[in-house]
C-alpha cells in the first residue's frame, strides 16, 4: 500500500480494511501486577459515515476535535469513521484472559459485509503475544455483538468448535437472553447480528464452556465484571484494581474518541439511548477520578486513554503507553 507523511511527520500506510491485519509483535504495559496486551485483528474503515455511525453527535463536533480525531478516528476528506478490532490480552494471578474475541474467519455475515467471511491473521497476533488457543484460561464477551464473539470459535472442517478449548466464556445473562435468536427480541440492530448467536455463542455453550453471569462476577483479586447496561441490555465493564493502578476494560460504552469530548453522543447501535448515555458518564466520571486507564473495545492510534473532567463532558489527559496504530 502507498506510504504517506501524517500532518505529526509518521510514515503511515494508507488505511485498507480488507489487509491491513497489523501482523507486528504486541506490546505490553503492566498495572499492578497484571500486563495487558493488544492483540489486533483488524483496522481500517468502518465504512460508516460520521453521521451514520453516531447520528446524534453534536453538530460540527467532528470538525472542532478534528486535530485529535484525524486521522486515527474519521478520515474528513471522506467522512468515514475508522475503528480497530482488537483483543485486549490479561494475565493475572497466573491465568490468561481475552477480552472479547473480535470478528473471526470465514463466518457468513450478510447484513454486515465489512466482516463478512474476514480471513486475518488473528491467531498469528496471538501467538506472537505467547499464547497459543489452548492457553487461554478465560474469555470475556463484553457484550454478544457481531465485532467481539467471533473468535469464540473456529471453523473445523463443516463445524463450529471453541477456539479456546480450555477456557471459561464469560457472558451476562442478559446479553445471552437478549441475542438468542429463541427469544425473538426486537433490536435497533436489525439483522446485523444475524448469524452471530448461531455460530459464535451456541458451540461453546453446548461445549459447556460458558458461565452465565448477573449483577457482579470476580474474576480473581486484580479483576472484576459489573453490568454496565445501555449499549446493550447485558453489555458489561471490566475493572482492574491492581498495586494502586486502575483501568476500566468498557467494550462499546465508549466507541470512538468523540465520545469522551461528547459523552452525550451514542452510536446507531445502542439499544437503549438514554441508559447507554447514563452508564458513559459514570463510567467516564470513574476514569477521571480515580485516573483509571480507559480501555474501548475499538480504539486505534494508541488504544487505552486516561480522562480528566472538563465541566460536564471529558477531555483526554494521557494516551496509553501502546504505539499509536493507524
């Protein structure tokens, strides 16, 4: 792909979403007594508009943020939202632990053709972290949308089968009733999800590979599962409190960089508005007074961000310490 110059003087190749797999070493920080990797999958063009993707976002607030929005959240000559599709890789009191599992390979994907039958190097990325499939101890869905279940599992011959065979999926109760297709719930989502339930969550429940969670779940000493509701009706946040360090592991509460600047600003698939805007702001109000590490599901450049109050909205106080991905 073509090299160009950023307007911060980086070599940066030109965005492909279909390509452009990041196949390069992770990194690593450690809080506490935990180290948090990033495992990535894909990045590139969500092939949304700004105002598709977060229809009720302040008028011209692309255009005011542009300087830190550009280019690693919106492209503005095409108005086309970027997001990275990511693990969030844990170890913790000896134990391996993915938060959410991505897109996955070869799943049918009709309603949502930007992830329809990916073929990456996910498992490649993972490996270069360390950890082989086997290794994982525990998996978190942070909530069971299309973009953090899909490598629950893998394809063997004609078969869905767990790709972590030894580990526990952790999914709220919630979600799992919501999103099973038995259920016939309405969803701003529409037939996104199609597939989804099917393929990616069925397989390792009938494996007897998942632990159904309400209210809270602890995880060990350093980590913590809390229903945090609105994006969806069982989406769920992460907590690590570790040696004086704190970090909140927040999937799709906070989707794009805009949202700390504009916490009132939900995207399309939000399936409660009002509840999704309630949990942002108390999550974010977390983060800023305890300095907790924000770490978003979709996140480019350099991932996890540490906020500080700017009256009744946010403002970005310090970028993780990962090389910016763009």
């Amino acid at each position: 792909m073509p090299a160009r110059v950023s307007r911060l003087g980086l070599i940066r190749r030109t965005p492909d979403p279909r390509m452009d797999h990041m196949d390069q070493s992770p990194e690593q920080i450690t809080l506490g007594d935990v180290t948090v990797s990033r495992v990535k999958e894909f990045y590139g063009s969500s092939e949304m508009s700004a105002g598709q993707f977060f229809p009720d976002g302040p008028d011209g607030s692309w255009d005011e943020h542009r300087d830190w929005l550009a280019p690693d959240f919106w492209n503005p000559e095409t108005d086309e939202c970027h997001t990275a599709i990511q693990s969030w890789l844990l170890r913790s009191e000896g134990r391996t632990i993915l938060v959410d599992t991505g897109v996955g390979n070869h799943k049918d994907r009709p309603y949502a053709p930007v992830w329809n039958r990916l073929d990456t190097n996910y498992l490649d990325n993972l490996a270069a972290a360390g950890v082989r499939p086997e290794d994982v101890d525990i998996v978190v869905n942070t909530h069971l949308h299309i973009d953090h279940v899909g490598w629950n599992t893998r394809l063997d011959g004609r078969i869905w089968v767990p790709t972590f065979p030894n580990a526990t999926y952790l999914m709220t109760r919630r979600d799992f009733e919501f999103w099973n297709p038995a259920n016939e719930n309405t969803t701003v989502f529409g037939r996104g999800n199609q597939n989804v339930f099917e393929d990616s969550v069925t397989p390792v429940h009938q494996a007897g590979l998942t632990r159904l969670w309400e209210g809270t779940y602890r995880i060990d000493r350093n980590l913590r599962l809390d229903l945090a509701p609105g994006h969806t009706p069982g989406s769920s946040v992460l907590t690590l409190e570790s040696g004086g360090d704190q970090a909140l592991f927040v999937g799709d509460l906070v989707h794009t960089a805009l949202q700390i600047a504009e916490p009132g600003t939900n995207s399309c698939f939000c399936e409660d508005p009002a509840e999704s805007r309630a949990t942002r702001h108390r999550l974010l109000g977390r983060a800023a007074e305890s300095n907790a590490l924000v770490f978003p599901a979709h996140f480019a450049g350099q991932g996890a961000v540490r906020v500080a109050r700017s009256g009744s909205k946010f403002a970005i106080k310090q970028w993780a310490g990962f090389s910016r991905i763009s």
